[in-house]
C-alpha cells in the first residue's frame, strides 16, 4: 500500500464564539495513512432557544484529531437523518461513508438534556451500535459530546478513547514593560473550557495529576525559591508540601497514588526520594555526585525512571526501587531527558539531543529499538495521553512556546498553540472514571 | 551602569524582597484557593531588569541616605568595599551543559570573596541559570551545580559558607530571548546579588 501522508491544515475549529475563553486551537497537521470515512450528521433538537454547543461538531473535530477519521462534510449531506427510521443507506454509500452518526438532544426539564445518539453501519445497512442516552444540564453538552467520541472510538477501533480526559499547562505572557505573569491552567484535553488554577508572577513549572486526577503537584517558585505544591483541583485548596533549601522539584504520583517521587538537593545535589503522604516520611532513592533529576514511576510501581548525567552526558536510568539497583536505558543520541512511560510499560518516550537538535523520542523496551516521532526542535515535557497512543509536548514555533501532539506510531499530528504567549510543560490526565 | 548603583539598587531592592519575604511567610502553610494565589511574586523585582530601571528612577540621588541607613553600623566598612567592587562584574558565563568557573572569571570572583570577608553581614545569593534547551527540570539542576561552582570558589577563598546562598532559576528567568548561541550564552549565567 501506498504511504500517503495526508494534510488538513485547515482544521482550525474557530466555532466558539470570541467569549468562549478558549485558548488553544487545534491544527492537525498529518493523519494516518488510512482514514476511517465516518458521516457525523447534526443532531436533531426539538428546543427553542438555541443551544450553547453544537454536540455533532465537537464529536466530530475530536474523532478527525485522533487521525484515524476522516469526516463527511456537511455541506455534502444528502439528507439529514436524526432517527433510524429516516435513514437511507444509499445516500450515504454515495458518499463513501463507512459509518453514519445520528443523533438528537430533547429538553426534558429546566436545563437537562437527553441526548441521544446511534452509530450506523453503511456496507452491512444495520446499527453497528445500541441506542444510548445520556442526561446532561445544558453547561454538560460539551461532556456529552466527548463521552460519544469516547463511544464511537472505542467502537470503531477497540480503543478507549481519550477525548473526555483534561490537560494542565503552564502559560506565561511576558509583556517587557511588565513582569511576567505565569498562570496553571487546566483545560478539555481539545483545549476548550481552560480555567486558571494558580496565578503568579514567579515561575510555576512541572504539573502532575495525582493517580484519581482530583489533586494535582506542581512547583511554584515563592521570594524566588522553588516550592512544591499539592492542590485539590475542586476546592482549590493546597498545601505547600516541600521546602528545602535548594531544589524541590518534579513531583511525580506513584500508580498505587500513596506515594510522590520528587527531586531535592537538600543533601548536597540533585537527588530522587519518595514521600509517602499519609506517614510524611522521605526515603532517599539516589545517591550520586551527578545530577539525578525527572523522577517517572514504572507502570507497576516498582521502578523508578529518571535522568541523570552520572556517564557523562544526561541519560535515561533505571532504578529498582527494592535493590537499588541502577540500570542505563537509553544509548542513542547525544542526550535524553524526561522519561515518560506507556500505561503498558512496552514504550519509553523521553527528549533526545540529536546533532543538537531537541525531539521526542520512543524507545521500545523489549526490542531497545529507538524511533525519533518529532522533527521540531527545542521539544521538551512529554506527556503521555491516559490509552498510550498520543504524547503531548512543547515545542517552539516562530519564537512561541507551543503544545502538540504526536501519535505513538508518528502518524498523527496536531498543534495546539496558544493565542495567549508561551505554552508549555502540558500534563495529560488519567481518565476520571 | 556602574557596578556601585546596580549594588545599591540590589540593596534597596532586596531589603523590600526580604520585608515582603517576612511578610508572607505566613501565607507559606496557607490553604488559599486558587483564585486568591495571586502575587506570589513580591521578590521578582530585582529579577526583571526593566523593574530595576524603574526602580532607578524612583530612587534618585537624594535617596542615597536612606539607601544607606538601611546598611547599619558597618557601613563605613561597607561603603570602602563596595569602592572596591567598582567595575567587577556579578554576571558569570558558563558553556553549554558545563558547570566550570571559567579562568577569566577568577579574578573579579577573588574581589567578591574579599568583600565578603571584609563585610561579614553581607549575604551573597548566587542564581544559577541557564539556557533554554534540554527539559526544565534537568536545567533546574544545572543551574544549583553551577551556582554551586562560584559558591566553592568564594568558599575556597575563604569566605564563610554561611554568608552564601546557592538558589536556581533553571531556564526560567532568562535575561535573553532569542533562540540562538548568542542569547543562550547569555542565559548560561551565575549572578551574584548581595542581600544584607
């Protein structure tokens, strides 16, 4: 078959309206070789009063950013079917369409919603999913639009879908005659409905979901000295949890969620210690002259993946947490940095120097084998989306700080920059439920 | 800019920082939430070089006494030494991925520990930094070990550890924005600031 890259720079999804404070705007750059033709008709609505989303259209932009869709334009449509009953399969053979999306939101009472939705299947002219409503208030419909992009995907690919999951992500507007302002933000994994977490005039940097995605660490500089902090999304309740002298950086949740990674120099150099957070207690995990820094948990808990430059050059390293023992993993390249690992533990992906340049690198751990996803350069803070098949990362363009994405198998593409100065160091969240 | 001014600037700048320190200590162990985070950032005055500008122009010359009331007793003493630091620079360059005080660095490194010894109330804080590429949290740990660096050349010279303080800053606070060897370079710094 034919490796056929595919561009769709025209993906700008400027539906919101300018109150909507919107932020990041997605461009999808590359997409697999082979698209999934799917036809996502609007939905029927038998309200009045214009509803704030337009539910088919987000279902739609999520499942053409996952790459592996194509979507019939609406324009095109012969009909507009929102019921079975009204669905002709010829139509939309016509088309080319290998599935149909139909769908229809009543008002039932106050601001709920029912909105319900049916994935059909053109070449066998039969459902290729059950009926399934779902109940929302009107400020949901955006949650029910990506719970069907969650349903569809999975359907469609025997992938959970990641579209109702959420993103953090550092901005900071540097206007010269002003001091910087750095805001931690929390926004839809599509980058819509962005909300400030914590606001400063110092630098924040390194933001982790805990394991159940309610609290989130980060480090915030405070009279110029790094601090870690633990914050409860909901309330925005937060705890100053180190404060040494010296480093107190990379918080990272250990999958069992009773235990932070971090890093501090409180001993001399950079160093890795776990602290367990019910009993307070620190353990020391490294012990080195060289910089051991961006601790990562191993899938199951039981090893620690980190950089340190103890060879020379900064490294991948291993560390098993009951021996001790240390083990290099990666070779290749002039440096790495920042290891991230699948939930599967199959994939490393970190930040390699490559004949100076900075991208994001995957290694396969089984085979050793090393495939560069990203030629940008100056990638930094990969973050690994909760099903292991996107890895978010800031880059620069034109002198800017964005986000973007890569699919693991290097296919996918999309950017997500900002209309509001610098973004960076993004945190991908785990799912919610 | 003569080294003496941006000195004393420093000193104005940091007593405000060290008040404005004191005063939110309190606010360290808070649980405030997210909305009434604001302003973390009292201390970032003396960081941004356009705030030291207007700082520049706020104080002028007749705020010299003020400038120096602040210093106490030893500000005879003081005041000599800080003569003797005319033209030195506080800005230290290091190359890439490398913690190594450079040769050249030596002898204006000599004159701070000098004035350190001379002046045993005087704190020096050594910022490491450095430049943008590799991650941040990596660059956060290079830019200690360099601060680390001047901080055992001033030691080695004799000045008590106790009137240092290594902090980094990482890539955070460049004073360069381009993205080439030419602002890197002068992002991969160690800065010297006196507190008292």
């Amino acid at each position: 078959m034919m490796l056929r890259k595919w561009c769709l720079v025209l993906f700008t999804c400027l539906l919101f309206t300018s109150v909507a404070r919107a932020q990041l705007v997605i461009e999808v750059t590359s997409g697999a070789d082979k698209l999934l033709p799917i036809a996502v008709v609007p939905f029927g609505y038998n309200g009045t009063n214009p509803l704030p989303q337009d539910v088919a259209q987000i279902v739609q932009d999520d499942l053409v950013r996952s790459g592996l869709f194509k979507a019939i334009p609406r324009s095109s449509m012969l009909s507009q079917p929102s019921k079975l009953s009204d669905v002709y399969y010829r139509d939309w053979r016509l088309l080319k369409a290998d599935y149909v999306l139909i769908g229809s939101i009543k008002k039932i009472k106050g601001d709920r919603y029912r909105v319900g939705f049916q994935l059909l299947n053109v070449l066998t002219q039969k459902p290729a999913d059950d009926y399934t409503t779902i109940d929302v208030t009107k400020n949901h419909l955006r949650d029910a639009a990506h719970y069907i992009s969650d349903a569809v995907f999975k359907k469609l690919t025997g992938i959970r879908g990641d579209f109702s999951t959420r993103i953090l992500y550092v901005t900071e507007q540097h206007d010269r005659t002003h001091h910087p302002l750095y805001k931690l933000q929390v926004a839809d994994a599509d980058g819509h409905r962005p909300q400030v977490i914590v606001e400063s005039n110092e630098p924040i940097l390194s933001p982790a979901w805990s394991r159940n995605g309610r609290d989130i660490a980060y480090v915030m500089f405070k009279n110029m000295r790094p601090r870690i902090f633990i914050q409860e999304l909901a309330t925005g309740k937060r705890k100053q949890i180190m404060s040494f002298k010296g480093l107190n950086g990379s918080p990272a949740w250990s999958p069992d969620g009773k235990k932070l990674a971090l890093v501090l120099s409180k001993d001399g150099n950079a160093e890795i210690y776990t602290l367990d957070l019910a009993t307070q207690k620190l353990e020391r995990m490294t012990n080195n002259y060289a910089i051991d820094t961006e601790p990562a948990w191993g899938p199951k808990g039981k090893t620690i993946y980190f950089t340190s430059d103890r060879g020379g050059n900064p490294q991948i390293y291993r560390l098993d947490i009951k021996t001790k023992k240390v083990e290099r993993i990666t070779f290749e390249g002039d440096s790495n940095y920042r290891a991230r690992l699948t939930p599967d533990g199959r994939f490393l992906v970190c930040i390699e120097k490559l004949n100076g340049d900075y991208h994001i690198a995957l290694q396969d751990l089984k085979t050793g084998r090393v495939k560069i996803l990203t030629h940008t350069d100056l990638d930094e803070s990969p973050t690994i989306s909760p099903n292991g098949t996107m890895v978010m990362y800031a880059t620069t363009e034109h002198g800017k700080e964005i986000l973007a994405v890569v699919s693991v198998d290097g296919l996918v593409k999309y950017k997500v920059p900002s209309t509001d100065g610098d973004v960076r160091e993004p945190a991908w969240s785990p799912y919610f439920n | 800019m003569s080294v003496n001014k941006l000195g004393k600037f420093a000193v104005v700048g940091l007593s405000a920082a060290w008040l404005a320190g004191c005063s939110t200590t309190g606010a360290n162990t808070d649980a405030s939430t997210a909305t009434t985070a604001t302003n973390e950032g009292s201390a970032t005055t003396e960081q941004a070089a356009p705030a030291d500008t207007d700082k520049s122009a706020t104080y002028g010359a007749n705020q010299d006494n003020s400038v120096t009331s602040v210093v106490d007793n030893q500000q005879d003493k003081a005041k000599n030494s800080k003569a003797m630091l005319d033209g030195v620079p506080t800005v230290f360059y290091f190359d890439f991925d490398k913690s190594i005080v450079r040769p050249a660095a030596r002898e204006a490194l000599a004159k701070h520990a000098q004035y350190l010894i001379d002046n045993p109330n005087v704190h020096a804080v050594l910022e490491g930094n450095t430049d943008e590429r590799g991650t941040r949290e990596y660059n956060m740990a290079l830019g200690e070990r360099r601060a680390k660096a001047v901080a055992r050349y001033l030691t080695i010279q004799g000045v008590p550890a106790s009137q240092i303080e290594t902090v980094s800053f990482g890539e955070e606070v460049p004073v360069a924005f381009g993205h080439d060897e030419k602002s890197w370079q002068l992002n991969r710094r160690v800065e010297i600031r006196y507190e008292k």
